[in-house]
C-alpha cells in the first residue's frame, strides 16, 4: 500500500531523513536508512525490510507503483521532478531515487547458529571505517553464501548510505549482527564448535590453499591498514593469507574477502569445484 504525494514543499516533517543524509548519526538513532538509486531501492521494495517512504519521479513512480501496492505496510511516496529532488537533498543524483528504510531487529547469535545449515559459513569485519568498503564486502558475502555478517564495535555501520549503495542492496539478503564486542562473539562462536579464520596478511602460519574452511568457520576480516586487532586476532583459531608476492602486501578487504569466501564455496562444492580435507 502507498499514499501517493506531489511533492510541492520542501519542509514536510516525512521529508527529514532526505534532508539530513549527511547527517547518518541521526538516522542511526532513528534505526533508519537510506536507499539510493534504482537496483538498490527497487531491491528494497522487493525486500522484507520495512519501507518508510520513497522519493522519485514520475517515470519511475509508474515503473514501481505495482512493487509498492504489494507491500504490507503503508508508505508515503513522494514525486516530483529530478531538480526538485536535489535541490531537496543537496545532492546530484543521477536516477532520482531515494527511499527511507527501516533497520530491523538484529538475531542474536544463537539464534543466527539455530537456523543456519551445516556446514557453517559466518563472516566477520574489525575496524573498517570505509562504508564503499563494508558494502562491497556485503556484497561479496551474499554471492557467496555467507549466512551472516558480524560488525565489530571498531566498523562502521552497513546501513550507511554509501555503505547500502555499494552493495547493491545485497544488505536486504544477509543477517547483519553487531555485536557489543567482536571478540567475544567470537568467543561464543569457538565455543558453539565453528572455527574462526583470520584473513590476516602478515602470517607465515598458513597459506589460503593450505586453509580447510569445509567445516562451520567463521572468516575475520580487518582493515587494509592497520589489519585485526590483537584482541579480536587472539579469538582466532587459524591465521591465513593469499600468497601473493612480496612487491604487494595485502589486497582490499572487499578483494581479499572474494578471494576467501570464493575458496571457501569452492571446498564445500558450490562453484563447481571438487571439495578436498585441507591440512
């Protein structure tokens, strides 16, 4: 369902989440977020998320009516012509489609554990502060069958804005955890039996190919810079690196986590692959 609004004035009160996108602490308080563009909120839409409001033009309103009649909750859907929708966000907007969405109840790991299928795929991230980089990343962990994603206290959030746009709104399809303290998620996680596997690139302990990730794991990504943090790499079991040679030091954590995640799918038999005990 929808309530359909022309958009005449800037200062409604529905429009504040559009007016103050540069402000993504206040929408964190609100447990809001914003989609931008078509795929991304066109995939929301379609998604089981909550769906606030949308702000679009005509032409696309006539392409997404039948999506928004199919919701379950009412949304205010404003139109208006492209130059009035960024002289109300500031900004340059190449399509014109924006859309508030709600941040739902996160699980809780022993609930994420009870529903997922063994053999266990969980990923986690410490100290990313780039949202183009968690949302890549959240993308890759969707195209591989990662079961749930868990944001240390250090990241930001993957309900930033960019952070949504990056991964072409692949947030809708993973559980999201964000945990008080990442280290003792994977604390829990050791002790429910999954194997936690540091991505960490200055280890001559194990090679990617060397790596066995058949079995429930959960693979712990850090920041290009500053990588896992001792505490956060002390709740891990294994440490692992893509050999690579010496003139390059480490890859983008959206690179490197394709690269681990894809090996990962490739040993249990999802790419194709013939899944083989790594020792």
């Amino acid at each position: 369902m929808f309530r359909l609004h022309t958009l005449d004035a800037l200062d409604r009160p529905e429009l504040q989440p559009y007016l103050t996108m540069r402000r993504q602490s206040d929408h964190r308080a609100q447990g809001i977020f914003v989609a931008e563009g078509e795929k991304v909120v066109r995939r929301l839409i379609e998604s089981r998320f909550e769906v606030v409001s949308a702000l679009m033009p005509q032409g696309w309103f006539q392409d997404l009516e039948p999506l928004l009649a199919a919701r379950p909750e009412e949304i205010d859907v404003f139109v208006a012509d492209k130059k009035v929708l960024e002289d109300l966000t500031g900004f340059s907007m190449y399509q014109g489609l924006l859309a508030v969405g709600r941040v739902p109840a996160m699980p809780s790991l022993g609930g994420l554990l009870a529903t997922s299928a063994a053999p266990r795929l969980l990923a986690a991230v410490d100290g990313l502060s780039g949202a183009e980089n968690v949302g890549a990343l959240v993308r890759n962990c969707a195209a591989f069958r990662v079961q749930g994603l868990l944001v240390g206290e250090t990241c930001v959030s993957p309900f930033l804005r960019r952070a949504v746009r990056s991964s072409m709104g692949t947030i809708f399809q993973l559980p999201v955890l964000e945990p008080p303290r990442l280290a003792a998620a994977l604390a829990e996680l050791r002790r429910a039996g999954l194997r936690t596997i540091a991505a960490h690139p200055h280890t001559d302990r194990r090679s990617l190919p060397q790596a066995d990730f058949q079995g429930d794991c959960c693979v712990v990504f850090g920041s290009e810079g500053y990588g896992i943090s001792p505490e956060v790499l002390a709740q891990c079991d294994d440490a692992v690196a893509v050999p690579m040679p010496p003139v390059v030091d480490s890859l983008n954590v959206a690179s490197a986590a394709a690269v681990f995640l894809y090996e990962a799918g490739r040993q249990r038999g999802w790419m194709g692959g013939t899944a083989k005990t790594r020792g």
